[in-house]
C-alpha cells in the first residue's frame, strides 16, 4: 500500500512529502537546482498576481506553490555529493541574517518610526556586507529590468550618482526629406542624438531610467505601476472584445 506524508503538523508532513517524492518520482529525481529556475520565476510571478489582485484561497495556493520550491532546492542540495545542506541550514541562515538586523526586537536598540528601523537595517547589513566594494554589488542582474533600474537607481542615489539626461522622439509618420549632399559636420552634430548615430534605444532608455527615478523618488513602484497599466490595458482589450 502506498504510505502518506508523515509527521505531527502540516510542515513535516509536507517535507516528508518533499522526500517521498525524490525518492520515488523519476521526473523529480532528473530535476537539478538549474532546471527549476524557470518554474520559480513563474511561480514568483503568479505569487505577486495572487497579493495584487487574488482572494485569499488564491495567496494560499501561491505561496505554497513558492514554498514547494523552497523545499524542492533544500531536497536537492540536502543530497548533494559535495557540501550539501538542507532546510534546517536555510532556515539556520535565515535567523542569522534577521535577527542581528532587527537589534530594536532582539536587542537593546530603540527605533519608534519606520524611518529609524530601516536605519538600524542598514547598518546591520553594512557590517554584514563589509567586503563589498561597490553599492552595487550583491544586486542580481536577472531582475525585471524595471525593478532592476529602480534597485540601481536607490544604490546610485547613495554614493551621489543620477541616471543621464537623455530625450526620445518618435519617429514622424511622415517620410523624413533627404539631407543635403553640402551638409557640413558641424551641422550634423547639432542635429541631435539620432544624426550623431546615438543609439536610439540607449536614448530611450535613458528616459525610461529617468521615468523610473522619478516614480522613486515619489515613493512609487514603477514595476507595479506598469503591471496596473498593462491589466488596465487588457481590461479594455476585453471590454472591446465583448462588444
């Protein structure tokens, strides 16, 4: 008879389960760390769906889909050959890392406003990061570019740096005239960045980083707002459907 997850609570049951199924599951045996990026990506994403626009049954069911995969790696790693560990190290790591940056719980700090913790948090992880040797280090590049720019923007910020200025115009419906074969150099680098041979798309992400900076520095999440425009978007692309 096949057995069931084992275990006094949902959480031990479901790690049981997590190795119960690596044990016997060809497909899951196959699977490496490499392999689930793809499903921890999706899986993120529809995470974040469920937190802006699900019911409750439906942030549940997200957040135990990213669990899953928290286990899946810590099964993997916890048979590893060479330096394996398991959910009990990740675990281990997590409260070695949260608890020295939250001094005003666990420690003799005093912070009454959110202002004064996120100081004590920098603090904390600026001791934690001391090796470091750029603002910059330690962000992952796989990031959303949106998100990506606004987590460079917040580290350029502190060391004094600001996106480059940089204007976009989208091209005329109408077919441009032919330059004049006399057309001096001077001429053409006055012409702006397009007779320069600029890059178009650099110019416009340059605005597109400014149009972020901006959201920062009003307190808004660009990445966020734009998901809201796009459903706003599809909203409408339904509605004319409909009709």
């Amino acid at each position: 008879m096949a057995s069931q997850p084992a275990g006094n609570t949902p959480m031990e049951r479901l790690v049981d389960a997590m190795a119960q199924i690596r044990d016997r599951c060809v497909w899951t045996q196959a699977i490496d760390h490499d392999a689930l990026v793809p499903y921890l990506i999706e899986e993120s994403y529809e995470l974040v769906e469920a937190i802006e626009t699900g019911t409750r049954a439906e942030l549940v069911e997200e957040l135990g889909d990213v669990l899953w995969q928290v286990l899946f790696h810590a099964e993997i790693a916890s048979r590893a050959g060479t330096e394996p560990f398991d959910l009990d190290d990740v675990a281990q790591a997590v409260l070695d890392k949260m608890v020295p940056r939250h001094p005003h719980v666990f420690g003799d700090e005093v912070a009454t406003t959110p202002e004064e913790v996120m100081t004590l948090w920098f603090r904390a992880k600026a001791a934690e990061k001391s090796t470091r040797t750029s603002v910059l280090d330690g962000i992952p590049r796989g990031m959303p570019a949106l998100a990506l720019a606004d987590k460079v923007l917040s580290r350029a910020a502190k060391v004094g740096v600001e996106p480059r200025s940089g204007s976009f115009e989208a091209e005329s419906a109408e077919p441009a005239e032919p330059a004049e074969p006399a057309e001096s150099a001077e001429s053409v680098e006055s012409a702006g960045s397009a007779a320069s041979g600029e890059d178009a798309e650099l110019v416009l992400g340059r605005q597109l980083l400014r149009q972020v900076d901006q959201a920062h520095r009003n307190g808004l999440d660009a990445e966020r707002a734009l998901r809201l425009a796009i459903r706003e978007l599809e909203e409408d692309v339904r509605s004319n459907e409909a009709r």
